[in-house]
C-alpha cells in the first residue's frame, strides 16, 4: 500500500510506509501551528515591550532599541538562520522558534514603536500627565490599550509565515527531523528519492494545507484590523 493513491476510507492515501496520509497531515498540524504560533506570541511580547518603550520615552532608550532593531534587519535572515540552526546537533521545536524570533521581533517592533508614537501626544494622554498619573501607568493603562492593534494584526498574519518558514528548514534540511512530524518534513519527505514524481498527493495534499492554514491566518488578520480599527473599514 505504499505511495497508493486515496480509497474508501483513506481520503489522502498512503504514505512511503504505508501509514494512512490523512492521519499524518492531521498530526503534523500540531507541529507546524506550534512552530507559527508559539513564534508569533513570543515575537508579540518582546515587540509589544520594547516598541512601547522606545515609542514613549524616546532618547536614549529609543536609540538603543532602534539601532538594535537596525542591526537585525540589515542581516540576511535566510543565511543567518541556516547557519545558526546549522550549529544544533538536534533541533526542536523552541530550537526552530528561537531562531525565527530572532530574527522576527525588529520588525512587528517598528510597527508597536509608530503607533505609540502617534498615540502619546494625544489629547487624553497629556490631560492624564496634567493630573499627575505616572509615566508607567499612562504607559500600561492608556497608550499601549490604543496603539496595540497593528502589533495585533501584525502577529496573526506572521503565524503562517512562521509555518511557511518551518518547513523551508526541513526542505534544506536544517529543520525538524524524525521522529518528529510536521507539515513541513512531510514536504521533505516527498521530494526526496523522486517520491513526488511517483506519487504527487505526497507533496500537494501537506503543501496544500500549508497554503490554506497560512491563508486562513491573513483572513484572520484581516478581519482582526476591521474590528478593531473600525476607520479601516470600507
């Protein structure tokens, strides 16, 4: 049964052992959404902080938090990160997320870092400062409430570029490896040997749920900033 086809009851067909297809794209969603997921959240707490930082005070803490932001993204990600992931012997999935939020956090910050910037001279902020509220609590209680919806926005559609970014490691071979399963090492399987060329489903059916998980995060985006931001609405 293996690389056949789909039958009754198997919907995807077989895999290269010729273990049910159906049952490996379901399990290999939990490893591809946690890699997207848990890089997106983590990239969101360290921009919403340090953009909100830089944002509101200024100077010299706006200087260092920018230039550091600077130098990330004058690095080539692609190079940097293969040969950062290169260095582990074996790699997981914080190992994968590590390296993507290394290289992720500059620039959802710059998007936390403008809207504050908007936000802090607003009316409402100076009448706060003018009745003697402290800087911190201006800060956690009215500007990031009102400044955060780009970095939300911004977050939920870089959950599909972190699956997207998974699974082009475990194609160069520099990402997951079995036992673990994802989206992504499937589509490496496949390519492997010639076994997309014998059997296609093998490569379309992970690709396409890639496509459609990550299209499903930009709808969610999408609509995230309409309810959010109702002067973005058409």
């Amino acid at each position: 049964m293996s690389r056949v086809g789909p039958e009754p009851g198997h919907p995807m067909g077989f895999d290269i052992q010729g273990c049910d297809y159906w049952s490996n794209i379901v399990y290999g969603a939990r490893t591809s959404l946690e890699v997207g997921v848990y890089t997106a959240a983590i990239s969101f707490v360290i921009a919403l902080i340090a953009g909100s930082l830089a944002g509101y005070f200024g100077g010299v803490t706006d200087s260092i938090i920018s230039w550091t932001s600077n130098v990330i993204l004058g690095i080539p990600v692609g190079i940097a990160s293969l040969v950062i992931l290169y260095q582990f012997r074996s790699r997981t999935v914080w190992t994968i997320v590590f390296v993507l939020v290394l290289f992720s956090w500059a620039a959802t910050m710059r998007y936390m870092r403008s809207s504050v910037m908007q936000v802090r001279n607003l009316e409402y902020i100076q009448a706060a400062r003018g009745l003697g509220v402290g800087p911190w609590r201006i800060l956690r209680s009215h500007v990031i409430p009102n400044a955060v919806t780009p970095l939300i926005v911004m977050t939920t559609l870089s959950v599909g570029a972190g699956m997207a970014a998974e699974a082009g490691f475990s194609i160069l071979g520099v990402g997951l490896k079995l036992p673990a399963f994802s989206w992504g090492i499937q589509i490496a399987l496949a390519s492997q040997d010639g076994n997309w060329q014998i059997a296609p489903l093998l490569m379309f059916f992970p690709t396409l749920m890639l496509g459609l998980t990550t299209l499903a995060f930009v709808v969610l985006g999408e609509s995230l900033r309409d309810a959010l931001d109702p002067k973005a609405r058409r």
